[in-house]
C-alpha cells in the first residue's frame, strides 16, 4: 500500500463525509421535538450541505485522479476501511441511527462521536499527505472542528 495518501482521495471522504452528515442531522431535524434542537441540527445540516459544496468544488477543481494501485480495487478497498469504521459508514445507516436516538442528549452524543471520528480521520490522514498538501487537510479539519464546538456549546445548555 502507498505511504502517501493523495489529497483529492481525502476531498472524496470529505465529500461522503458530509453527505453522511446532511443525512443524520436532517433526519435529527424532522424528529427533533422541541424548536431549540430543530434549529441546531437544521443548522448542523446547512452547514454540512455548505461543506459539501465546497469539498465537491475543490475536488472539481484538483482535476481528475487515478489512483496508482498495487492491485485492482485497492484503492476502493482502502476509501471502504477508511469509512466503513467511523460512527455512519454510509447515509442510509445516520439516518436509521438518528431516527433511533431516544433524547437529546443521546443525539448529541452520538453527533459528538460523528464529528470526533471525523477529526481523528483528518488527522491521521494529515499525517499521510504530502508537506504541500497539509494546508487543504488543515481547511478541512477546521470547518469540522466548528461542528464540534456547536454540539458542545448544546451540551452545555442542556444540562444548564
């Protein structure tokens, strides 16, 4: 397997990383029963839409990749470990999750996790990109640690 993982493979995670995210926290949003939580988790959800926007013209923008495999499918396999791993593998299962959260709290629980998981694969993958390409996993981080300010500043408010 290569040593450096190439940064337009991290912007597709990214982008799936988002579309996951607009998923759960639309499907928090539909559920929510009190407005303070269907703002925050609407909110959530705009700014995962925002993101994924932005991760889908930067990856336009870096032009098309193929990946140097060692094998046929390595490449996918390896996108697969990365993701399959984390809090919602896939949309279809943050949704199920969040239409199975029984209180605000255990929602915000399960977010803080999907954004944790989300920054520790930033981070290990920062530590696999080129010395260029650490400023584009830098960005990306960023934009994701904001969400887990959010969640916490909720946390706060509801046990306050």
């Amino acid at each position: 397997m290569r040593e450096v993982f190439e940064v337009p493979e991290l912007v597709r995670v990214a982008v799936e990383d988002e579309r996951t995210g607009v998923g759960f926290y639309s499907a928090l949003a539909k559920a929510a029963k009190t407005a303070e939580f269907k703002t925050l988790w609407s909110g959530l959800a705009d700014q995962e839409k925002y993101h994924l926007e932005r991760f889908g013209k930067m990856l336009d923008e870096m032009g098309e990749h193929a990946p140097k495999e060692q094998y046929s499918g390595e490449y996918m396999s390896y996108l697969q470990t990365l993701t399959e791993t984390r809090a919602f593998p896939d949309e279809q299962t943050a949704v199920r999750m969040a239409g199975q959260c029984a209180s605000d709290a255990e929602a915000l629980d399960l977010a803080s996790r999907f954004e944790r998981d989300t920054l520790v694969l930033l981070n290990e993958m920062r530590a696999m990109v080129g010395p260029k390409d650490k400023a584009v996993v830098d960005e990306i981080t960023r934009e994701e640690q904001a969400h887990l300010v959010t969640l916490a500043e909720a946390r706060r408010n509801l046990k306050g």
